[in-house]
C-alpha cells in the first residue's frame, strides 16, 4: 500500500487480477466511463466482455438527473447485483480541461476543486500536470459522489460492493486506482 499523508490522493497502478474473473458470462462490474477515453476495459482488467456493464457519459459524469445513468446503475445494482463499480476517467478529457479554461458546464464544474484541495486555479490551459490533476480530482469526485447514493451505499453494507476511482493515462498505456492514504 503506498504511503503519503491521511486524506491525501494517492495513484496506484490498477493491477490485471485486481476483479478476478469468474470465466462465466456474470457481470460483476459497473463501468461507468467517459464517452471520448476509447480504451478497452476488459484488457485493462483481464475480464470477459460479459464480466462488465458500460455506460459512459461525456467525462463520466454521474448525475441523478440523467434517466440512462440512473437506470443504468439501478440495473447494475438491482438486478444484475455488480460487485464493484468503477468511475473511470482519462487524462486529456476535452470536457474536463475545457471546463477549467473557460467556465464550468452544467455537467462538468471543476472550480470547486480548487478551494477544495486548496490549490490555486490557472485559468486559460494552465500545465499539463495541472489538468491531469483536475482529471484525478474530478474523477474522485465523481465516485464520492457515487458513495452518497442511497442504493449504492446499501450495496455496499449488504453485500460488500466496492467503489473505485480510475484514471486511464493513455501515454504511458496504464491504468491507475485513486483512492486516499489512511
């Protein structure tokens, strides 16, 4: 497990074997993915396309609003009873930088961010490492969110689901898991 300070953000690269595959046509994975990544779950995560249910949504937004995500998730959650549920976001997401340069979207607002984590905004591009920050955070966010849903946090107490956070860097041809230092 790697170390840093509580509540910090760490990147841990997502191993193959980290859901194991059942070798059935269960799904056992909620995907929920932007809709511009174009990278292959099922070799990020050594599973049968059978293995995962996809939705994907323009910088994999979640909201509560959104009739296909909503049914999606209660499908998953419900019906097919997914084991893990994985927000799925990538560096270089249009939507994400384009929201940080110019004004937030009604779906994509990563100015809280900032105040937030206590970093200062840089308006109008800013760095490369910059963006792929705001990438990370609004993909944590988005999972956060995912945890304060009734249904999913009943889940998770039931029957132990798990939520993850992943950010696919399309450079280095890697996926890796957010998740906080203890």
């Amino acid at each position: 497990m790697a170390r840093g300070k509580a509540g910090q953000l760490l990147r841990l690269r997502v191993a193959p074997n980290l859901i194991p595959s059942l070798g059935t046509p269960e799904a056992q994975v909620l995907w929920m993915g932007c809709s511009d990544s174009g990278f292959a779950e099922t070799q990020t995560l050594d599973l049968l396309p059978e293995e995962i249910i996809e939705h994907r949504n323009p910088a994999n937004v979640f909201s509560n609003g959104d009739m296909g995500a909503s049914s999606t998730l209660e499908y998953a959650l419900r019906i097919l009873q997914v084991k893990h549920i994985i927000v799925a976001g990538h560096y270089g997401c249009r939507l994400v930088n384009t929201a940080a340069k110019n004004s937030p979207t009604r779906n994509c607002d990563v100015s809280g961010f900032h105040e937030h984590h206590g970093e200062e905004p840089e308006r109008n591009g800013g760095s490369k490492e910059h963006n792929r920050r705001l990438v990370e955070l609004h993909v944590w966010s988005q999972a956060q969110a995912l945890l304060r849903i009734d249904r999913v946090r009943g889940a998770q107490q039931a029957r132990g689901l798990k939520v993850h956070a992943f950010v696919y860097d399309s450079d280095a041809n890697e996926c890796i898991e957010l998740m906080t230092a203890e």
